[in-house]
C-alpha cells in the first residue's frame, strides 16, 4: 500500500501487512514470519552494496495464535521496472550498459550465495540519470525480498535467479 505524507518533504512509503505468513527451515521448523525474513535480506543486500529502497520500520508478532507482520520502506525515487524500462526505445550503448549493470548486481548477490527468490523484471529497478558530462547513467535496484535466502552454493542462487528471470523477463527481448 502506498502510502503518502501531507508533508511535501517526506518521502512516500510503502507498507506492506502480512498475517498468517510464514517460511519453515531447518533453523524454524515451527514457522517464522516472512517479514523478519525480508528484513534478514534487506540488510544482507545493504552490506553487499546493492540498492533497495530504504527500510523504515520492520516488525513482527503474534497476535490471537497468528503471526503479524509490517514492513515500511520509502519509494524509489525516479526509478521504473527493467518491464517498463525496455517497453521504450533505448541506443544500443544504453541497452549494454543496463545488461553489464545488471549482470555486475545480479554476480553480487550471487557470489555472496544469495538468491532473491523472485527475479523477475518487475522487482528490478532502473534509474537513468545525466552525469554532468552529458553519459547517461544508469542505476540498479531490487526489491520484493520476501523470498531471499542464502544458499550453499553461489551456483545454486544463480541458477535458480537466472532461471527464474528468463521465464518472467517481462517485455525483455531474447536476445
């Protein structure tokens, strides 16, 4: 849910409400609430240097034998999804550079043996920006991180992501 301030200086948030889920591993047998989960992964990503929208405010509890979760983090600002970001003509320079971007946060995250979990082209994010020289330059993100985990094997993470992005690679050319 989107969630904007009266204040034009505060940026706008996003809350997103859960109740009732829940992940199980080996470590939670008995369930632990996604959020808390999403939280793990939010600041594994912060200290391997790949963008996400900042967390404001992450909590979890149990509430009448349910879990309850709420998780706020603010808007990316000035960036679209890769989805929309190729629903629009880009030079060929331009197109390489997202790829190499892409490619350079996606290793990042994978040699850390992460796996986002639901790598798809709408929970990637594009900014482009002018630098004062004139290039554009381009910004990636992730979200949705609700799925993450860390894996045994960086190749695990990475086939499972790849995988997964070349089914819902949205308006992303083959090629």
């Amino acid at each position: 849910q989107l969630l904007k301030s009266r204040d034009p200086n505060c940026p706008p948030l996003y809350c997103k409400r859960q109740t009732g889920h829940i992940y199980r591993s080996l470590v939670h047998p008995f369930g632990r609430p996604t959020v808390l989960r999403e939280l793990q992964a939010y600041r594994a990503f912060a200290r391997l240097g790949i963008r996400t929208p900042n967390l404001v405010y992450c909590s979890a509890r149990r509430h009448l034998g349910d879990w309850q979760g709420l998780l706020v983090t603010e808007a990316l600002d000035g960036f679209i999804s890769l989805d929309q970001w190729y629903t629009n003509p880009h030079n060929p320079e331009l197109v390489t550079n997202l790829l190499h971007q892409l490619a350079a946060t996606l290793a990042r995250l994978h040699l850390a043996r992460w796996q986002h979990g639901c790598c798809y082209a709408k929970h990637i994010f594009v900014k482009e920006k002018v630098s004062e020289s004139g290039l554009t330059e381009l910004e990636i993100a992730v979200l949705d991180l609700e799925k993450s985990r860390q894996r045994l094997r960086a190749r695990d993470a990475s086939r499972h992501d790849l995988g997964q992005f070349s089914r819902h690679r949205g308006s992303m050319p083959e090629a």
